[in-house]
C-alpha cells in the first residue's frame, strides 16, 4: 500500500519509502552490542557512555518508538493495512552520528483488519526490541516499554484530534491490565492526566540525569521539571 495519499501525513514523516536513497540497517543487525556501542559513542561520546549509559540507551530508544508507533497506527487504523512486523523486516535509516531519521520496511505487507488487536505488535516487534536493548544497557524494562507507551498514547491522541474514528483497538491496548495470554500489559496506562489537565507519565526516563540532554516536559519526577 502508498501511505503517501494518507490524511495523515503529519504523522508518518518518519516513514522512509522504498524509493529513498538513504540506507536502512536492518533492526537485528542494528541491536548487536558491538554496533550499539559505535553508535551511542559517536552520538554522547565516550564520557556520557561510561557513566550514563543505562539513560543513553533509553534515549535511543526513544528515536524509534516516535517514527514506528504513528507509522502502525495510521497504517492499520487508518487504512486497515498490516505493515511487517517482525525485526529483520524493519530498518532504521540513521544520519552520520547514529541517530534515527525515519523507519523503512523491507516487505510491503499486507490487507488487514483495521479492527484487529494491536497484541501483535508487543509480541513480534516491541518485546524483542525492548529486551535487547535492556539487555544491552542494563536498562530496565519497564522504563523502555514507559518510552513506547508515551509515543503510543501521544499519537492516538493525535489521531483521535485529527477526527479518525477506528481507534478502539489502541484504546484498548492502553486500558487493558493484561494481554490475552495473560501477561500483565507492558502498555497499560502510560500516561496520566492531572487534575488540571497537564499529561504526565507514569513512568521516568531518566533524562533529567545527564545535562544537556534535556528534560521530558511530561516527566512524573519532581528532579526532572
């Protein structure tokens, strides 16, 4: 499918087409230590690596959660169109430090459910994801699956502004405590809305420990405001 006539293009600037010149690394051969270290080395240098590491890791991470959630969700959501899942299906167009420009997909896919669970995407795409990276970086989980969740609540919200309609299956990964195989859902409830309607996450990212880095406007941590 050409999501290039989508009503949604704001949201799929992070999607690299197969006619774009710039090399994709594919996500296996991306998540190898040794490529990850020449990469978070270029990005922060080795002075942040050897004493941050952990909330580098979570930073990177961050790159690819904001260009392939609105990716899935405009494709399937949108256009009822199921974009490959798996990782060696997936690649990252990087720019010459290492970080993230915009997410290119080796298979085209396939018709869908546009009304289909969402479940596929934890289970095929985020989980392996998230657990090499937290095996990496001696990052915790929880905190990689908060910086996916905050992207997936942020633009369902985006959509659900932009009028799209068919976005019960996203609601629903948001709201619900378990997985259908009866694993707590990594996704639950990611974000809170204050009594005054300021978002806030539920979990930290950390960012607020290494200067220059800057801070998560929605960070739950008094340090990081």
């Amino acid at each position: 499918m050409n999501l290039d006539q989508s009503p949604y293009q704001q949201l799929l600037t992070g999607l690299s087409t197969r006619d774009d010149p710039r090399v994709a690394v594919s996500l296996p051969e991306l998540l190898q230590p040794r490529v990850l270290d020449q990469l978070l080395l270029r990005i922060y240098g080795q002075a942040l690596m050897a004493e941050h590491k952990p909330v580098l890791v979570s930073q990177w991470s961050k790159y690819y959660f904001m260009h392939w959630l609105p990716i899935m969700l405009v494709s399937q959501l949108a256009h009822g169109w199921d974009l490959p899942l798996l990782p060696r299906e997936t690649g990252l167009v990087l720019d010459e430090r290492g970080v993230p420009l915009a997410v290119r997909f080796f298979e085209e896919g396939e018709e869908g459910d546009a009304q289909a669970s969402l479940e596929p995407w934890i289970a095929s795409n985020l989980r392996p994801f998230i657990e090499a990276l937290s095996a990496y970086g001696q990052v915790p989980a929880a905190m990689l699956w908060g910086n996916a969740g905050d992207y997936l609540e942020l633009n369902v919200r985006r959509l659900q502004r932009q009028g799209l309609k068919t976005l019960a299956p996203a609601e629903a990964l948001l709201s619900m405590r378990k997985l259908a195989d009866g694993r707590p859902n990594p996704l639950y409830q990611p974000v809170l809305y204050l009594g005054d309607g300021r978002r806030q996450r539920r979990s930290c990212c950390l960012a607020w420990q290494v200067e220059g880095i800057g801070h998560c406007e929605h960070c739950p941590s008094p340090r990081g405001l």
